[in-house]
C-alpha cells in the first residue's frame, strides 16, 4: 500500500509572492508592502507589488494547474485584502477575488486549500502592536470569520497559520522578514503565545460558521532530525532531537514541542516552560484550552533535515555535511529521508494525518534555446523524497496529501526574485508562463498515485 486512492496531490502558493496588485481594489497595506519599501531589505530592491500578477492571470495559472493534472491547490488569503485595515470594513472587493479563484478551481476539479494566514500582516494592525498585542487572537479571528462566511459554502479544507515559526523568528528576532523587528525573548514568548490563541479562535470560528463541514489544521515547518545509521541508538537519539526544546538561551522559536503540544496536548512542554513561563501572562493556562481545539491533520512543510548519528554511550552527534555534498541554489542540503522520518515521529507523537504542505527546491533555471525549462535537479530531489514519504506510507504513517512548493517561481521573501522553487517558469518581465519538465514529471507521478517513483 502506498499512496491512497483519494491522496491530495497538489502546489502551494503564498498571497503576497505571487498576487502582486497590491493596492488594487482596496486592499489595504501588508507588513510585506511597508519592508519592501525599506532600502537593503530585499535582494536588489525587489518587491511583491507585481510579482506574477497572478490577481489578473489566475484563470491562465489554473489551466496550467489543470494541464498538470493537480488535484489540489494550496493558496493563501491576503488578510489587508479582505480587511483594508485589519478589523472593521470588510473589502468586498478582496472577497471576491478569492470567491472567483475558487469558481474557478472548482470549475476544473482543483481542490481548493487556503492558508489563512501566510505572513501578510496588515499594517494597520501592525501599528497597533500586532501580535504583541493580545487582542492580535481576536483580530485574527474577526477575519477567520469574514472569510469562513463568504467561502466555506464551497471550501472545506483549511490551514490556519503558515510556519509560525518562521514569521515569528525572522520577522521578530532576526528581523530578516516583516515586520524586520530584533525583539527579546520575553517578546517572544509573548508572541508565540499569542499566535498560538490566535490558530485556536480561528479554528473555533471555522468549526461555528462552516457551511460545509470543514477539515482544519496548522502547518508549521518542523525542525527533522534523521537517524544517520540504522543503529537502533541513533533512532533513540534522532526522536529525542525532535522533541526536546532545544531554544537555549536564545528563544528561536525553532521547537517542535513549544509549538505542537499546545495544539495536540493541551500543555506547554515542560522542558521548555523552565525557561519561559515567568514570561506568560497569567491566563495562559486557561489559554491552552483555547489553543488545543481539535484539528484534523498536522501540515508541515519541510525542505531539509539534519542528521543524528549516536556513539556508543546514546550521545547525539549532529553530523556535517560531506564535502562536496548536493546543495540547493539556496545551498540547502538535501535530505530526502526527512520525509520518512519527519512525518513517522511526528505521527507516533501526535497520531494525526499529517498533509505534506510544502516541499521543494530552488535553482536558478531558465528557459532553454529550446522552448523548455530544463529542471532536472527539481525532478531528482522530488523523486527522492516522494520515495521516502512513500515509505512512511508504508510503514502505516497516515498521510493525505502533498503540496509541492512552488506551484510557480514567485517572490521568494527576503531574496526576491533570485531563487526560483516553481514547477511553472516565470518570466518577470513578460509574465510568460512555461511549464518546467519537472512540472510534466509531476504530472506523470499524479495519473499514476505515485506507482512509478
Ligand atoms: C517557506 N528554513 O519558508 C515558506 O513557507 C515559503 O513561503 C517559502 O517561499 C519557502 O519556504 C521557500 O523558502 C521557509 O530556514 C523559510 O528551513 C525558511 C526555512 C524553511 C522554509
């Protein structure tokens, strides 16, 4: 048994790297629009103000779509596009783009799968403290319900948050991402505890105002450690990495634990609370039951892993790359056994269907004297971990669906428009779109459920 019969194969996409038309038809200003403005913030001064334009080509974009044979697309919801400042007006404008993006999906047997939340943060909310501020929970949940109310008579599947982690630790401590903030940790647990309360209303108000009966879940980018042999102490070493709040000093925001045992248990990890409760606010027990509302599969996106080798004693060994290992255009290891492992520990732990929401690599690819767009690192590396995650399949890990990342080359954040991760070609000049070989390879791998890997 490898894939099953109604798996969800499928891109990702993100509002802000792709959608361009920022300030069309009222949508109000992202944290992303405000950092793009500020010189050095990006790679060359790049911006997502057009991006791919995909606000005024998602019709040619989902043909595409639909030439690939995908069963499910993965795109995320401009929060200041729905609500110009945040709260309060709703832009019936911003529901309608995504309204029609829906239709149309639907139109072509394309499941849609929004993200609530994929790092557009509306600046007005932002001047208001944003997710600093406590009320950041019921904001989020305000426009939860705007969206809910207008969609869920034709979407029931939902992600509520993008890699939490990621917006919090390069958009608050490292201050690489918007809203490039350099916080402390105490603002940091803060946060983290906020954006937890914010996921946990938002589910509340999915399961409240659904006209379908709606499937829910959080996709956060785990950190995966790989047993490096197939010595049993390894295993032992490899599971403990993962699970263990390995923060240290400096919150990064980089634990498992702190992230998905508020969500799966209820509890925040003990290892972790020795360092951070005196920085909770008083309610955050009470809190918990909030943020452990039910959900139904565990999202995780996953790009790269580090591998764990155990001496004789159990001692972890965190090994190095060899020289001249295969990296990445963004000189990421590749590490396909990650999606073996990552999905079969995080399954023994939380024993929830866990949804592949991104996976992928970037490369500098062009379109070749031919017409094509040669990419065969792309089908090598997703040949590669597909086979794994295949394996975990296998071993009995309930799996429902993979989301490759990148549906098409966008705006790939602090780095422009350098790194390219799509299965479709963007020429930013022309907005041309050519499909990549690895996106007919893909196509390939969804009429046959992944037999042929
Ligand atoms: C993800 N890491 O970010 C995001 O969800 C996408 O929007 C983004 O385009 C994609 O991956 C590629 O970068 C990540 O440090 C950022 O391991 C950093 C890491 C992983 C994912």
């Amino acid at each position: 048994m490898g894939f099953k019969k109604d798996f969800l194969w499928g891109a990702a996409s993100a509002s802000y790297q792709i959608e361009g038309a920022w300030d069309k038809d009222g949508k109000g200003m992202s944290t992303w629009d405000h950092l793009t403005e500020k010189p050095g913030a990006i790679y060359q001064g790049h911006t997502g103000k057009v991006a791919c334009d995909h606000y005024h080509r998602y019709k040619e974009d989902i043909a595409l779509m639909k030439e690939m044979g995908l069963k499910s697309y993965r795109f995320s919801i401009s929060w200041p596009r729905i609500l110009p400042d945040g709260i309060g007006k709703i832009n019936q404008a911003g529901l309608d783009f995504y309204s029609d993006l829906v239709d149309e999906l639907l139109a072509n047997d394309i499941i849609p799968f929004p993200t609530l939340f994929h790092w557009d943060f509306p600046y007005e909310l932002y001047l208001k403290g944003g997710w600093l501020n406590r009320e950041s929970s019921n904001w989020f949940a305000e426009y939860t319900k705007a969206v809910v109310e207008r969609l869920s008579d034709r979407v029931n599947h939902w992600f509520t948050l993008n890699e939490p982690q990621v917006f919090v630790g390069l958009g608050h401590i490292t201050g690489e991402h918007a809203p490039g903030l350099k916080l402390q940790k105490r603002d940091i647990i803060t946060i983290i505890h906020n954006v937890l309360l914010a996921h946990g209303k938002s589910v509340k108000m999915i399961r409240e105002f659904s006209k379908l009966e709606a499937k829910v879940g959080m996709a956060p980018v785990c950190n995966v450690f790989i047993p490096a042999d197939n010595n049993p102490r390894s295993i032992v070493a490899a599971r403990e990495a993962m699970f263990s709040n390995n923060n240290g000093e400096h919150f990064s925001g980089w634990s498992n634990t702190w992230w998905l045992d508020p969500v799966y248990f209820g509890e925040y990890p003990k290892d972790g609370l020795l360092e951070a409760e005196k920085y909770l606010p008083p309610t955050w027990k009470e809190d918990l039951k909030t943020i452990s509302q039910k959900v139904d599969f565990l999202g995780n996106n996953h790009y790269q892993g580090s591998y764990i080798k155990a001496d004789e004693k159990g001692n972890p060994e965190h090994q190095r790359p060899e020289i001249g290992e295969a990296l990445t255009g963004f000189n990421w290891r590749v590490t396909p056994e990650g999606l073996y492992w990552g999905p079969k520990f995080l399954y023994e732990r939380y024993s929830s269907p866990l949804i592949i929401t991104e996976n992928g690599l970037s490369n500098k690819d062009w379109v070749s004297i031919d017409g094509k767009v040669h990419d065969p690192q792309r089908i090598d590396f997703t040949h590669r971990y597909l086979r794994e995650y295949k394996k975990a399949a296998e071993d009995g890990v309930e799996i429902e669906g993979y989301f490759h990342w990148s549906i098409m080359d966008n705006f790939e954040w602090a780095f422009g428009y350098k790194e390219r991760f799509g299965l479709i070609h963007v020429d930013f000049n022309t907005q041309k779109r050519t499909i990549k070989d690895s996106g007919y390879w893909y196509k390939k791998v969804i009429e046959s459920n992944g037999e042929n890997l």
